[in-house]
C-alpha cells in the first residue's frame, strides 16, 4: 500500500514538472513568435521589401541569431508563410510590365511542430 501511495505522488509530482515545462515552452514560442513578426516587419518597412529567408534577418543586423523553435529545439524548422511583392509603379523602372519581377518574401512565421499545445491546438497553427 505504501508503495502504491509512493507512485502515485511520484507520478503526480512527474506530470505537474512535465505540464509546468510545457507551458514555459508554450510561453518562449509565442515570444519568438511576436519577435520574429515584429522584425519582419520591421525589417518590410525599412529595406521596403520582405525579407527572402530568416538569415536575412541576421545579415542585416536586425537580429544577432535566429531562435530557435522550442518545440523543435532548431533554428532550420521555421515554417515561413511566403507573399508575393511587386514594386509600387513610382519604383518600377520604364519596362514591359511582363518583365518586373514579383519578389517573394516573407510574410509570417510559424512553428515547425506538429505537437498539440494545451489549448488543443497545433504549435504549426500559432
């Protein structure tokens, strides 16, 4: 019986440490994610154009590292949601509109897990 009680605190002190870790992970992804939103736009509004890869981020001085994602534990498993840019027709030189080139660049960023986070929803969703 002893016993019994013994795993059943153990294990009860076990999920309480997991369930505590998991919402500290929870917390670090969201700020990630607000600071890597706010640095692309950031960095949209001064270059006047997204940036192509998160590296971009880091070569231009905005951020010194990219984070890495706290459920994937990498800095290579970002999922970036890509927009089209087209120059605004007072930057776009005298040519065949067929020949402006769309850039791509990014316009969001979400995490690279497919775990469940504790409201049920998926981390890739955030």
């Amino acid at each position: 019986m002893r016993r019994l009680v013994l795993l059943v605190i153990t294990t009860s002190i076990c999920l309480g440490c997991y369930d505590q870790m998991k919402h500290t992970k929870e917390a670090v992804l969201r700020d990630e994610l607000f600071t890597l939103r706010q640095t692309i736009d950031q960095f949209t509004q001064d270059q006047q154009h997204a940036p192509e890869s998160l590296g971009d981020l880091v070569a231009h001085g905005y951020m010194r590292t990219v984070p890495k994602d706290p459920f994937t534990e990498s800095e290579l498993t970002w999922q970036v949601i890509y927009g089209e840019f087209t120059p605004a027709p007072e930057d776009t030189p005298a040519v065949p509109p067929h020949d402006i080139q769309n850039l791509r660049g990014i316009i969001d960023v979400h995490s690279g897990s497919d775990r469940i986070a504790t409201d049920g929803t998926r981390y890739r969703d955030w």
